[in-house]
C-alpha cells in the first residue's frame, strides 16, 4: 500500500514539474510572479477537452499547447513585457485580475460543473508496479514529467538559445548588448512556459476533474514549489516538485487533517534551512 501512496506522489511530482517549468521560466527572464499561470493552466485543460471531443486526446496532447503557446507570446507582448520594470504590488494585481478574468471567460464558455476526459484506449489499463497494478496512464505522466525535466535542462544547457535565455535571465542588458534580441527571447520562453502550462492541464485531465476551481487548487502548490525550489531556479523546481508530491500524497494519507497546512510546512522549513531555496535563484 505505501508503494501505491509514493508512486501517488510521484505522479503529482510530474504533474508539478510541467506546470512550475512554466512559471520558472516566465520569472527567470520577465521577473514577473504571474498569479495567473494556474487559470493558464485550467485553460490548457479545457481546451485539451474540447479538442479531444471533436477528435482524441492525442490531438488534444499537441494542439492546445500549442494553442497556449500564442495565449503567452500575445500575454508577453501586451503585458509582463509592461510589467517587468513595475513595482510587485503592480505584478500581483495585474497578475491576479489576468486570473479572475480568465477563470470567468472559463466558466462563461464550458460552464461551472465538473467535466472530464478520458484516458486514451492505449493507456486505458493497469501494469504492476512492484507486485501492485496501477493505472498505466499515471504512469503515462511520470514519463511526460522526465521527459520535460530531461528535455528543458538539455535545451538549457546545450543549445546556443538556452545559452541565451540563461544569459537574458541573469543581465539581460548585457546580453542585448550582445546582440541578442531579448524582448523576441522573453517573449519566445513565456510562450513555451504559458504552452508547458496548458501542457500540464491536457495531462491532468483524465484524472482530475476539470472545474473552474482547479486553477486555486494547484497553484498554491505551484508558487511552494517555485519558492522552496529557488526562484527562476529550474533544477529546484524539479526538486522541489518530487518533495512536495510526497508530501501531498502521504499527508492525504497518514495525517488527512493537517494535508492542507503541510505544504506550508514544508516551505517554513526549507526557508529556515535555505532562505535562497534549494538551488539558489540561478537559471
């Protein structure tokens, strides 16, 4: 039964490291703390439903991120390039009125009840994991999270343009001055982390029911993740993503009536041992 609960967390480790990727990214070169990544993520979701009605989850899986992509370039472009050089009070309000108009365009569109997708035929069975089935989906979602976690730190580290938005995000003045355009740069990473957003909704909807709440519910995980990981830090993020998973999952478990405080816990505890986070605040 505890294989059943780690692998539990493991799985929603997966799911946070598509949706703090994102939100990583958008700080590490906009400074921008966008509390309106978790709408952008319940509008990935969404879409990924009405897509894969009108055809399958596969379609679903490539074109609303996609979609998303340009819901970010077209965010970047009228408003964190705006809000970059503002106060943080300017950012949260912003940020979180982009969220309220979001979630109400959301419930204006598909309505308030809960919806659902369901899982591809392909990943529609159980597999055993140590001796115990699990759903071969969730398993599904391991595998999108390494291959984000894999796919993003080779970008980073190994490819001229990650050479670049890691130069944007620690002087992006000196790295224009090199001759990069760094507003076509940001632009282009807000977009990828917007698209890793909805990404992470298209994945989590054919096992989280989508409502106009889901936005709160993971987003409050999200910025604990992006805090005890290290701001714009994108290997603390992983890090952090994988403990808090486990945290969630056995917390829901062995002690259900502080689940709700335990996140908390856990980012009190990690400022006090490391006020920089895990990783600092490097790229």
């Amino acid at each position: 039964m505890l294989t059943i609960h780690l692998f539990n967390g493991l799985v929603y480790g997966a799911l946070l490291i598509v949706m703090c990727s994102g939100l990583a990214l958008i700080y590490g070169l906009r400074r921008v703390v966008n509390f309106a990544h978790g709408s952008l993520y319940m509008l990935g979701a969404y879409l990924g439903y009405s897509i894969a009605t009108h055809s399958n989850f596969w379609v679903a899986l490539l074109a609303a991120p996609a979609l998303m992509a340009v819901v970010g370039v077209l965010l970047d472009r009228w408003g964190f390039r705006l809000l970059q050089d503002r106060d943080p009070l300017t950012v949260v309000l912003v940020t979180f009125g982009l969220l309220l108009v979001i979630e109400d365009f959301v419930q204006t569109t598909w309505g308030k009840g809960n919806l659902s997708v369901p899982a591809p035929d392909l990943l529609s069975r159980s597999v055993e994991l140590l001796g115990a089935p699990v759903p071969a989906y969730r398993v599904a979602v391991v595998a999108v999270g390494a291959l984000v976690a894999l796919g993003l730190s080779l970008w980073l580290r190994h490819s001229k343009l990650g050479l670049f938005v890691r130069a944007a995000s620690t002087d992006p003045t000196t790295t224009a001055m090199q001759g990069v355009n760094t507003d076509a740069l940001s632009a282009g990473v807000v977009g990828l982390g917007t698209a890793l957003a909805g990404l992470a909704g298209v994945v989590a909807a054919p096992f989280l029911a989508l409502s106009p709440a889901m936005s709160s519910d993971v987003l409050i995980d999200s910025f604990v993740v992006v805090v005890i990981g290290g701001l714009g830090s994108l290997a603390g993020a992983f890090v952090a993503a994988l403990v808090l998973g486990q945290v969630q999952a056995l917390g829901a478990v062995y002690l259900p009536d502080l689940s709700a405080v335990l996140p908390f816990a856990l980012m009190v505890a990690i400022l006090l041992w490391k006020p920089a986070g895990f990783a600092g605040s490097r790229t």
